[in-house]
C-alpha cells in the first residue's frame, strides 16, 4: 500500500508538471501567433507606405523588424520542440508509474489471496488440533481405566499384597506377567496330575 501510494504520488507530480508544461506550451503558440499577426501588419502597413516616405528608412526598419519577429519565431519554436520532448518525456515516465501501480496491485491482491489461503489451512489445523486434543483426551480416560481394572485385577488376586503407593506401568505389567506365570504353572500343575 506505501508503494502505490509513493508511486501515485510520483504519478501526480508528474501530470501536474505535465499539464503546466503543456500550459507553458499552449502560451508560447500563443505567443508565437501574435508575433505572426505582428509581423504581418507590419509587412501590410509598410506595403501601404508610398514610394515617397523616406523608402530606404522603412526598408531598413522592416528589415531589423523582419530579423527580430524571425529571431523570435526560431526560439520560440526551438522553445516549443524542447517542450514537446520534454512532454513526451514526461508522459513515457507516467505509463510507467502506472504500470507499476497496477503490478504493485496485483502483487498486493496475490498476496491477500495467498495470506487467506494460508488462514483457511491455519483455521483447518486448529481444528484438526482441537479434535485431535478431544480424542487425545478420550483415550486417556480409556486407558486410565483400563490401567486401573488391571491394578485392581492383579493386587485383588488371593495372595497379592496391596500395593506401597502410586505404581508405574512397568510395576503394572510385572506384577500382571507374575500372576500369568504363577497361573501357568498352576494349570500345567494340574493337567499333570491329572
């Protein structure tokens, strides 16, 4: 957004010193114009003069006339092709600036997609990661209570002492292995006697 921003900034400084170019332009025409109009009354009013007013007087005037209005037709029309240049100069540097304003656009829109897309993926995991955390629980509880049937079913066997305190998993599963075995052998016990 800062880069649009600068770059509609330049744009505007641009077209700003675009239109008073052009302005500039349009005066010196203007200009130009009048200095024709000038030059022609004073060729019409001179053709008017009779041969009897001091001829070579009026011919050196219109000359030095002639020369001047010239003089500044030429460097009004070199003033007027510097300032198209310039114009063209200035207009080229505007359909840049545009151009980059719209690129900079669409990277901004890519970007907003992009960041919306990465959101959805991020809202799907957290809800993946509540019903993983909901199960997680559940399964938690199941083996709380599986692993509670198992102490109870172990240490309430006929001559099993009582456990000291708070038992760990592997306390639970040898204690469980030594009551398959003793049972084992009791059956086998049995089967062979008969």
């Amino acid at each position: 957004t800062g880069a649009i921003s600068s770059l509609q900034r330049q744009m505007e400084i641009q077209e700003s010193e675009l239109r008073r170019i052009r302005s500039e332009k349009e005066l010196l025409q203007k200009q130009l114009r009048e200095r024709e109009v000038q030059l022609q009354a004073v060729s019409d009013k001179f053709c008017s003069i009779t041969e009897e007013q001091r001829q070579e007087e009026i011919v050196v005037m219109m000359e030095e006339e002639n020369r001047s209005l010239h003089q500044i037709v030429t460097d009004q029309e070199s003033q007027l092709a510097e300032q198209n240049k310039l114009i063209s100069e200035l207009q080229t540097t505007i359909n840049q600036l545009r151009a980059e304003v719209v690129n900079t656009r669409l990277h901004l829109l890519e970007q907003k997609q992009a960041q919306k897309e990465i959101q959805s993926q991020a809202d799907a995991l957290q809800h993946k990661a509540l019903q993983t955390r909901v199960a997680l629980e559940q399964i938690t509880g199941k083996f709380e209570r599986y692993r509670n049937k198992i102490i109870q079913a172990t240490f309430s066997a006929e001559g099993s002492q009582d456990p000291p305190g708070e038992l760990t998993d592997n306390e639970v599963l040898e204690a469980m292995q030594k009551i398959i075995n003793e049972r084992t052998e009791f059956r086998q016990m049995l089967k062979t006697k008969g």
